[in-house]
C-alpha cells in the first residue's frame, strides 16, 4: 500500500473508515471508522460507523455498517448526524464490544459523547447513551479557582455561543470548566486507550477544545469513573494515546478544522499524566504534496496502533473537505528516542506481518 494512496478493500473499493482506529481480537484486526459519502455532506453520517476485517493489516474486507443510523429525528444517531472518532474496544470482564465517539449535530455544538456496545465485534452495536460527560464530578487536578462558583456563574452567564473554535482567549478569560460542572464536560475529538491492567481511557477534547479530558472508565467501559485536566489552553485535537515500556505516548493536532496543522507529541509516566510536551514528532515529507512536518504531511492523526513485534504505527486522515469519500490514509511508523518517539516519512505502509489464518 503506498501511504495517501486509494486503499481497495476485498470489493476493489477505497477503505471507507475515517477518523478510525484498530481493534487487535481473536486473532484477526477490525478497522472501525467514519463512513463518508462524496462531496462536503460527507462529514454528516449518512450511514454509520463502517468496519473491515484483517488478518495482516494490509487485506482488508468490507464488513459492512457496525453502528448503524436511524431515521429517528429524535435520536443522536439519526441520518445526518454527526458520528465522529469511533474507537472500539473489548470488556474482558463482560465480554461486550464498547464503541465510543463523538456525537454530534450538523452544526457541530452538541460536544457528545456516545458509547454504543455489541455482543459480536463486528456489531450490530445499540446505543447506551450519548451524553457530555462527568456532570457533577471535579477532575482529579481541579484547583481552588477551577472550582469558584463565581466565575462559573460568570462563564454560564457568557453561555456558550459566544465561544467558537479558534477564539482562543475566551479559553483564557473564562472558567469553562466550571460552567460545565453542572451538565457535564464537552466532549469532542477523540480516542480510547485500554491499558495492560485493563484499565480503559477515554482522551477527549473539551472546554470548546481548548483542554484535552483524560478520564478512566468504568470497569464496564461505559462511562468515566474519574478524569484530570492536561493541556490547558493548548487546543489539542485528534489524540492518541499508546504505550511503550511503561511509558505513555500522546500523538495530537492543533485545532485548525479540516485543514492540516502540525502534530504535537507528549510522554508521561502515567494516563493521567503529568505529561511532557515533546514538540512536533514528525519528520520528513509527503512528495505527492509537498508537505512535511509543518502540516503533517497534510493530514491528522487518528490512532496509533501496537504490532505484536513492538513496532508501532502511526494512523492519519488525509481529509478531503470538498469530497470526504476520497479522503486518504498515512500509515507511518513510530521510531522511540531517548525523549519520545519520532514519526518518519515513508512512501509505502510496510507491514510484514505473517498471515495469522
Ligand atoms: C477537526 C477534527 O479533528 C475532526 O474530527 C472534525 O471534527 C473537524 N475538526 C470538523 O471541523
């Protein structure tokens, strides 16, 4: 596969699963993602959430829609919605497939998060829920002033149309945060990490994407149990959050839309941090487009997925805006350095793994 170009599944068709991420189960991997039609109403969900099977990561068969859209106007997935970032994972301890993504409207206010769950991987997965999270409950690392009525009446009274994306120093001026104790935290761009102890994450940008949220899930995966704060004001979207010898990774964008920005790495010793911003990992340059690390190539990261030989690699959307369906993928490899880790160009996605059956 040679890295933005079109991805044919078993059907001869490009791979239709956008913002996505892998699920390594069974012996065999699933790709879940955005399915998007042609043109720019293809950010709305017209179908669902796509899945493809795989055995070595480079043969993919179409299996169909794993959550799929209703015709309820009512409902937080009917057609023409937005469903964005889908992540799935497995309980062991309920033996259930737990889907989280974004769920929105096509104005893009909502900052839901919805978790959906299935008895078989490939779905059909129902939805529990779609809700901003963590209403009533103070991150771990709340401060006094976080936690001052005062200027959470101040932000509530500011409301929320006043902030759009980008308007960075409302971020700054008012206590988010506080103002959505009450109702619960938005919750927006998105990944899921599930930790060797089983321990589940769910890293989420939040308070108009300006902090990112890492919260731990319940032993059921299907809501937080408790979360911190990491970031302020630094506008991260896009995260994804993997392991290595103890040590925690974040991949992140800056906040720019569709368009391409520069990605941010970070290292931690632990999820909730605190977390070490390691600048732009990436390096080298796409010369189908031109572009390096500045724009990452002209992509955003989706997820980062671990090889059973310790190679890791680095997913990203070459979004198209004006015809999402034919927006591409990057699979590029994760190099580990004394400080972090490192992203390197590389023309085609080398795999190399044994068939496993
Ligand atoms: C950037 C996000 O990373 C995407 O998932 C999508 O939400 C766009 N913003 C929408 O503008």
């Amino acid at each position: 596969m040679i890295n933005g170009d079109l991805w044919p599944d078993n059907k001869g068709v490009h791979i239709n699963a956008h913002g996505g991420g892998i699920l390594a189960h069974g012996g065999q991997y699933y790709w879940f993602g955005e399915d998007k039609i042609a043109g720019v109403e293809g950010r709305l969900a017209w179908h669902g959430v796509h899945a493809y099977s795989s055995s070595a990561l480079i043969h993919w068969q179409d299996e169909g829609i794993a959550l799929a859209v209703n015709d309820d106007p009512a409902s937080p997935i009917c057609r023409g919605c937005r469903i964005e970032r889908p992540k799935v994972i497995f309980n062991k301890a309920t033996g259930r497939f737990v889907m989280w993504f974004h769920s929105t409207n096509d104005k893009h206010t909502l900052a839901r998060s919805g978790v959906a769950v299935a008895e078989h991987v490939l779905g059909p997965y129902r939805l529990v829920h779609a809700r901003r999270p963590d209403a009533g409950r103070w991150p771990l690392n709340a401060t006094e002033a976080d936690r001052d009525p005062a200027t959470a009446g101040v932000a509530a009274a500011v409301g929320e149309s006043a902030f759009g994306n980008g308007e960075w120093d409302f971020n700054t001026r008012h206590n988010i945060l506080g103002r959505d104790f009450a109702n619960g935290q938005m919750a927006r761009d998105m990944n899921l990490f599930v930790d060797d102890d089983g321990a589940a994450y769910h890293i989420h940008a939040s308070e108009h994407n300006g902090t990112l949220h890492i919260a731990r899930l319940t032993d059921d995966y299907l809501d937080h149990a408790e979360y911190v704060r990491a970031f302020p004001n630094r506008w991260m979207e896009a995260p994804a959050m993997f392991k290595r010898d103890g040590r925690y990774y974040l991949l992140m964008s800056g906040c720019t839309g569709w368009a391409p920005n520069a990605a941010r790495g970070a290292v931690a010793e632990h999820p909730f941090g605190p977390w070490r911003e390691i600048g732009n990992p990436c390096r080298g340059v796409n010369p189908a487009n031109g572009l390096g690390a500045e724009l990452t190539y002209g992509s955003q990261s989706t997820f980062v997925l671990r090889l059973p030989d310790d190679r890791y690699l680095a997913m990203f959307d070459l979004w198209q805006p004006k015809d999402f369906i034919d927006s591409r993928y990057l699979w590029l490899p994760v190099v580990f350095t004394s400080e972090g880790y490192e992203i390197h160009w590389t023309p085609e996605v080398v795999i190399g793994l044994q068939r496993r059956g």
